[in-house]
C-alpha cells in the first residue's frame, strides 16, 4: 500500500503550518453570474436534482488536510471509509459536523445559521494563531463567514474572485506566449461577423462559443459551418435573445488539455504548481493524468505562464488558488492560457496524492457516473473492486470521495465517485481504469 505525508504536500508550501478550516463549496460558480451573463446555452451549474451528489463532494478535503487542521462537513464521514483514509495516512483534520444538513443551502450559509457552529470555528481559531479559512471558491457567503468570525481567508473576497473568474478577463490578457485569439461580442450582428470572420481563416473551419461564467463544459457551442451558424442565430433572434457578453474562438486541434494551477500571495509572490493531462467527455472535464517525470519543455512554458497569469491576478486585486486551463495543439504548440479558474478544482484534492513513491510513476485520477440502486457499504464495495482488479506490486487505487455514496437515502439515484489509480505507465493506468469501473458497476448495479 501507498502511504501520504499531508506534511509534505504543496499546501504546506503554500499556507505554511498554520491550521487552515477546510469549507469545500462545489459549483460555486452559481453565486458569479452577473448582468453580463446571458446563460444561451443552458444552466452552468447542476440541477436541484444533483444537489445531494453536490454536496457531498465537500468530503474530498479529508484528501489534503493536515492533522492541525479543521474540515467542516454537513454529515459525519462513513466510519469505515474514515478508516480505510488513515490507513493512507489521510484524513487527520479535525472533524465539525454541522446539525442542520440542508442539502438546498451552501454549507457557508448553513455555518453562519447555525450560532454552535460558529462558536466552536471562533474556539479553534482562538487555540489555533494564524488559522485561516481556505474555501473551495469565495461567494458571498463565505465573506459573511470572515467578517462574522474575524478570520483571515487565504483567497480574495468574493467580488474580485468573481471579476477573475469572468472569461472575458482572462479574453483579453496579454501576458503570455501563443494566446488564443479571442473576441467579445456583445451582439447578434458583431457575433455574425467575427464568426464569419473565423470561420473564413486559415484552422479547421471552426469556432468555440464561450459564456462567460461557463463551466465544466457547460456555457459552451461548437459551430462547425457558416450554416450552423444562421441556424444558431435564427434560433436567438426567435426567441428575442441579443448576447450580453460572448466570447467567440476559434477551435484548435490538440494532442492534449491542461491544467496547472498557481498560488499569490497575499504580498505578490507567486508560486506555481505541476500540470496535468485533462481527461475530457467533449468538453466536460472527467478527470487528469499526472507523471513523476514531467515533460520539461512543457513544465518550463507552463510555470512561466503560471507567473505572467498570476501577476496579472494580483494587479487585479487577487490572491489565493487559481487553476488555468491550457492545451498542447496537434503540432505540438503549447497554448498556456485558455481561461482561469480562480478557485480549487478537481486536480487540487491530489495535493496529497501527488507524493509519488516510484520513478515513473503515473497516476489517473477521474470519477465513475452510475446509478446506485440501493444502500452499499464502503467495506463491500472495496473488497470486491479490489479481488477483480488483481493489482500488481507498486500498483494502487484509491477511493476519494465515498459520501456521494454513503449519503444517499432515495433509490434508484444517479451518483459518482471519484477514485486515482497509480502504476508504472499511462497505458497500466488505463487498463486499471477500465477494470476498476467494470468491477464498481457490477457490485452498485448488484447492491
């Protein structure tokens, strides 16, 4: 079995020794929209339906907390699973179950109702010098929590996060190499002609539509012809919709996407982080490689982009965690910089993880959709993905999130869990991928 030192993990380089109070807040890219968001394509977000699978994504922070550090949860962890993390060496933060568990409320907004809660977060902050909050994402909610409590976030407050976040601000940086062109429109008749304009140029006769408050895929349109294009826009005019604010691109061939992600400090200095291999369904993200041994050209484009990025970030008023989005094009040219993400994001819960044992490792970290049928216990659904998996010496996977699981109490109810697998080679990690999905799927489809 692989072992963790959370000590050791880029956090700890990051905010130092100090306790930090982990509130995990997934899709708080809810709380952005603005006037300029026109949402044409859709929701962003989940829908109410999902809200438990949501919320339940607030255990991942069990991955990277330390054992001086506290991890707000709406319900107490599997005991079982609690178990199997330490066996890792993670999972040692300091445990606040909150009473109310309203899956239809942010867990920050839950906090600040709940007077109990916020005493014992004032207690440990009070035992605990220097103690910080370190939010998935800043809402609004979460600033209610700061200035409620007194206590420092280690990220900018919401409104600056929001501005950052906005894709039209990471449009019109020009801070690093091979920058995808991209144009804001702010009507029917400027999208015809840019399009039209894109679609003309010499690429692959193509063009991205980007909301700017998109995310995971969502709040995005491929147009293919100029065709598709009077098609889309007759459909807007019908309905009587002039985009507020549009971001058109034109679409890249790729060997790859990218994320890496940076971190500015409080007095500008900034820091940045390994990048990973995305894993994508279309455009939905579902997942990253990582290696031992990065690509050095590529490690070298992406930290220099990461500190041009991050600069401009803290010119704008911004610090803490951001994520960027990046890609690697079929000719091999790098693209460091297709929009910025300021928050934590999937890659972020490998924190931890990342501490890899043995030279030329691999790891694939990325989550199983699947209907879940009944209740399954974690101890059941382990043993039986292990026995068929069979791994080899120097082989592991790991469950990093159970409570997507464990806390659903109305069947049948469509769920994911997410999981890592490390071997010796990208090729290994996928055969162990398949496997592990195959043998998860028959126990939830027999539980």
């Amino acid at each position: 079995m692989i072992t963790f030192d959370p000590s050791k993990s880029v956090a700890q380089n990051w905010f130092g020794s100090s306790p930090l109070i982990f509130i995990i807040e997934s899709e708080v890219e809810k709380h952005w929209d603005s006037p300029n968001v026109s949402n044409l394509f859709g929701p962003a977000i989940a829908a109410k339906s999902e809200a438990c699978v949501v919320a339940a994504m607030e255990e991942l922070a069990l991955l990277i907390s330390r054992p001086q550090d506290m991890v707000v949860l709406r319900k107490k962890p599997d005991e079982t699973y609690l178990t199997y993390l330490k066996r890792y060496g993670l999972g040692a933060g300091q445990i606040l179950v909150l009473e109310n568990d309203d899956v239809k409320k942010d867990i920050s907004m839950l906090i600040s109702e709940e007077p109990a809660a916020i005493e014992k977060i004032k207690l440990f902050h009070g035992r605990n010098s220097g103690s910080r909050y370190l939010f998935f994402g800043a809402t609004r909610g979460s600033d209610r929590l700061v200035e409620m409590t007194g206590i420092e976030s280690v990220s900018a407050s919401f409104e600056t996060t929001r501005k950052v976040n906005d894709k039209c601000y990471s449009a019109v940086l020009d801070c690093v190499k091979n920058k995808i062109p991209s144009v804001i429109v702010s009507s029917l008749q400027e999208l015809r002609s840019t399009a039209i304009a894109l679609l003309d140029a010499p690429g692959t006769g193509k063009i991205i539509l980007k909301e700017p408050m998109g995310v995971s895929g969502k709040g995005m349109k491929l147009i293919s012809s100029k065709d598709e294009l009077e098609l889309y826009i007759g459909y807007l005019k019908r309905r009587k919709i002039e985009p507020k604010q549009l971001i058109v691109e034109p679409y890249l061939l790729k060997q790859s996407d990218v994320n890496y992600q940076l971190f500015v400090h409080r007095d500008g200095r900034i820091e940045y982080y390994k990048y990973k291999e995305a894993l994508l369904d279309g455009h939905k993200h579902l997942g990253h490689f990582t290696t031992s041994v990065p690509d050095g050209r590529k490690e070298e484009m992406f930290s220099s982009a990461a500190v041009a990025i991050g600069e401009e970030l803290f010119k704008s008023g911004y610090f803490g965690v951001a994520g960027i989005d990046g890609l690697v094009g079929a000719d091999d040219t790098i693209f460091p910089l297709l929009e910025i993400n300021a928050r934590l994001n999937n890659s972020s819960f490998q924190w931890v993880l990342d501490q890899f044992k043995f030279h030329n490792d691999c790891m694939l970290t990325s989550q199983l959709s699947f209907v879940l049928r009944d209740k399954v216990s974690f101890e059941r659904f382990h043993c039986s993905v292990l026995k068929g998996m069979e791994l080899q010496d120097k082989e592991d996977v790991l469950i990093m999130n159970w409570a997507a699981i464990s806390r659903m109490t109305e069947f049948p109810v469509t769920t994911r869990v997410m999981y890592s697998v490390i071997a010796d080679s990208r090729e290994r990690c996928l055969d162990l991928q398949r496997t592990f999905e195959r043998e998860a799927i028959s126990c939830l489809s027999a539980s």
